[in-house]
C-alpha cells in the first residue's frame, strides 16, 4: 500500500466510448484539487453539484457533474469526489491528464488497484470480508455468485465467522483458567462434556457453512488441478504454457512424460479472490487392451491414477476433442475439457464425445488460455464447486478448514481434560488464529497485499 497522505485518482468506469465516464479521486488534497479544476468553488459539503471542469488552463470547460463527499462519512473514510463526464475516451485522457498535471498541497497520483477500497478498509469503513466482497460483486458471472458477493458486503457471512471466533475465544478462556486453577480441584471452569458439546456446534457449523466436501489439498493449503489424457495429448506442453515457463520435457514421441510434475500456478490476476493452485502433470493414460506394460510404465500410470484420485479438477486433454471415458477419471469430479491442439482440425468422427463445452486452446502461442486458466480459477474458487456456501473463496476456505481441524484436534484432547488442559488450549488458540484470518483481527501487511492487488483500478 502507499502513503495513505496521497490523492488517489482513477478513472473507475469500464473502458471504451459511453454516454457517461467517471473520474474517482480520494484523499486529503481531494478538495483542493476538485476547486482547482472546475470554474467555480464546490461548497464543502455533501452533495450533487453541476460545474464545468477546465480541460486546461485557457482552454475551453467541459459541462460536468460532480459528486462531492466528505470525510469521514464516505466510502473511503476520506474527503472524496467523482466527476462524471461525456464518455468519450479523448475528453477522459485529458481531464485525467489536467487532474494530475495540478498543483496541490497534497501529492496526486494514480490509483493503484482496488487502493479506494484499501483505504476504506484501513479508515474501519468495512472490515475485510466487505472488501473481499467488493471483488467477488465485480467478478460474479451469474446469480448465485452475485449473492454470495453480497452476503460478504452486507456482512452477513463475517457475523457468521465474528460468532465462531467469538465462541472459540470463550472456551480458550474457560480452558485457560483451568489450567491457572489446577491446584483446586473444586475450580473447574467448564468440565469436559460441555466443552466437548460446544466445540462440537462450532465445527459442524463450520462444515456445514464449508460444505460435505473439503479437497484434501483444499485444506492442506492449495487446491490440486491434473492435467489428465492419452500419451501425446499436448498436457505438457499446456503445462508448460500454463506455468510460462518450460518446465516439463516434450518431445514428439508418446510417453515422454513418466514422473508426476508439480508447480505452483498464480490466479489472482485471472479472477478477483483467486490464487494459487498446484497444477500437476502426470504420465499419460495407457488405454492398450493388451495390457502388457514394463515395470517403469506400470509404476507411472500407479502414479499417475493415484495423483488424478486425489485432485480437486482435472483437465481432460485431448487434441481432436473426442474425449474417450477414461475410468481413471472419478466419477463426480470436478472436469474442465480441453481441446490442446486447436491448431489442428478436430477429429470429431471417430467414436467418442462430440466436444461440446470443451475449451479449445492452441498451447503454442498461447491462444485462449486465458479463458482456460480463468475456468480453473472458477472451478477452484467460485460456487458451487467444493461447499455448500458459494461465498467461500480460497482464503476463507482455507482458514476455516483449519479452524475445523483445530477444534477436531481439541475435541479429542477434551477427554482428557482435567490431566492435560494444556493441548486443549493449545488447539483452541489455533482455531481462534485461523478464525481470526477471516474476522480481520490478524491480517498481515502480506495478505492485504494480495487481496487487495486482485482489484481493478478504480475500486
């Protein structure tokens, strides 16, 4: 984040000709700034006013309207303002440009993005799951993902999270002043059987808000994605576009990939609350009827069928589009089909799937990956996929999967309360940091980073 002293500037409407564009400017010199631009003083209060911005200093003005807002009773917390215009991209470049060509006593810049957000995060006008909601909101492609979005902005899901850390935070310390009382032994703040019976609300309230399914690696820490096919089927070379880089060996020849390669994949510049995933090339599948395989052979398609059962998405690849049923491939698993080889014409008359809803992408020269890599952002982090709740993005999800495992953890210790109060408390303050992540209480200069870098300019 920078020197929250700065005023922010960003044109925040979508790009391209419009009948309106809007100009958002935030900070401390924001209303010195709107003054110096337009032809009469703005009144210093709240409110809708119509002006006439000067494009330069002797140039002709431009009819505007302007939307003032003092702080800290606006979104950022901060003095603010928006100025909406004629949406044509020339007038836009030059108010942008007039803007930040100004003399002010606070230093005008642009805006990095979602930095509008930020600050309102950081002045306590939302807490972190409104700000994370803003970026869902922006990015739901569909009515379920747009509800989500809105339960984190209206704080429905964070007075969810708010009561569970508030709960946890109870018993850690009713647990606690056990352990400061364990010399009396007719002190006993909680005995076990409650203990046991409130812990037990907390986590199944967590997995039914999680849902029946948490990915094994989902709650090891980062969801796992196969590229799964035939020897030959382009998954390394796709692997390697993915990445950006050549990672995996490829050859012409069928069978060069015998390992299972694993790499970290970034998709926070795909989809807003998006990361990273472990994407995972794997030995092709043997589909021989002869069944006559070598030891080396046999051991990678172990490997590979092991690798594919313990995936959160599998990439189907093939490079006609046939996509022959592979029984490798669970049954109810999350699928994305790909077309690898779109430079090729399809091979759509030989027995098999027709290709529909297949995603077709040249890994050569990179044609529709993008598309692709946003399809496994969706797949690994939006509704619908891996939990009841479709307003769980990867960084909730994660955090309360371990507040899960914690309470798990302490439950089983609760049995042996009265000798050894000390793991109990100790899974407790596991639980309650990993609840913590979510209700805004421990959020590292790091993570806001991320978060917030997921936004678009304007935000």
């Amino acid at each position: 984040m920078n020197a929250p002293g700065d005023t922010i500037l960003a044109i925040a409407s979508a790009p391209g000709w419009s009948a309106r564009a809007i100009i958002r400017a935030s900070g401390p010199g924001s209303a010195a700034l709107l003054n110096a631009i337009v032809d009469e003083p703005i009144p210093a209060r709240r409110g809708v006013y119509v002006a006439r911005a000067k494009l330069s200093g002797d140039g002709p003005a431009l009819a505007v309207l302007v939307l003032r807002f003092v702080g800290p009773r606006s979104y950022t917390g901060e003095d603010s303002f928006e100025i909406q215009c004629p949406g044509n991209p020339l007038l836009i470049e030059r108010l942008m440009n007039r803007l930040l060509t100004l003399s002010t006593p606070a230093p005008t810049r642009q805006a990095n993005p979602g930095e509008f957000t930020a600050r309102a995060f950081l002045n306590g006008r939302i807490r972190m799951e409104q700000a994370e909601g803003v970026a869902a909101m922006v990015a739901a492609r569909s009515a379920e993902q747009a509800d989500a979005a809105r339960r984190l902005l209206t704080g429905e899901t964070g007075h969810l999270h708010q009561a569970w850390a508030d709960e946890a935070l109870g018993l850690l310390a009713l647990v606690e002043a056990g352990i400061d009382f364990t010399d009396q032994e007719d002190v006993i703040p909680i005995d076990a059987e409650s203990l046991d019976r409130r812990l037990g609300a907390i986590e199944q309230g967590i997995r039914d808000h999680v849902g029946d399914r948490v990915p094994r690696a989902i709650s090891a820490g980062i969801p796992a994605v196969a590229l799964v096919g035939s020897p030959s089927a382009g998954k390394s070379t796709l692997f390697n576009a993915l990445l950006g880089r050549e990672r995996s060996v490829t050859a012409a020849e069928p069978g060069t990939t015998r390992d299972v390669v694993r790499e970290s994949l970034d998709l926070s510049r795909d989809i807003p609350g998006g990361g990273a995933v472990d994407l995972i090339d794997l030995p092709g599948l043997d589909r021989r009827e002869d069944g006559v395989v070598g030891k080396a052979e046999a051991a990678a398609q172990r490997a590979a069928r092991e690798s594919i059962a313990a995936s959160d998405v599998i990439l189907h690849c093939d490079p006609s589009g046939r996509f022959l049923p592979d029984k490798a491939i669970p049954s109810g698993a999350t699928v994305i089909r790909v077309r690898t080889k779109a430079d090729l014409p399809a091979d759509l008359d030989e027995p098999g799937d027709d290709g529909h809803g297949a995603i077709a992408v040249c890994a050569l020269d990179g044609w529709r990956l993008g598309p692709l890599r946003r399809a496994i952002a969706d797949a690994t982090t939006l509704p619908g996929r891996f939990g009841a709740d479709a307003g769980l993005i990867p960084r909730h999800r994660r955090s309360l999967a371990q507040a899960a495992d914690a309470i798990t953890r302490a439950r089983k210790a609760s049995r042996d309360l009265l000798r050894d109060p000390a793991v109990v408390a100790e899974s407790l303050r596991l639980a309650c940091d990993a609840l913590s992540d979510l209700t805004g209480r421990v959020s590292p200069d790091d993570v806001l980073g991320r978060i917030f870098a997921t936004f678009c300019v304007g935000k």
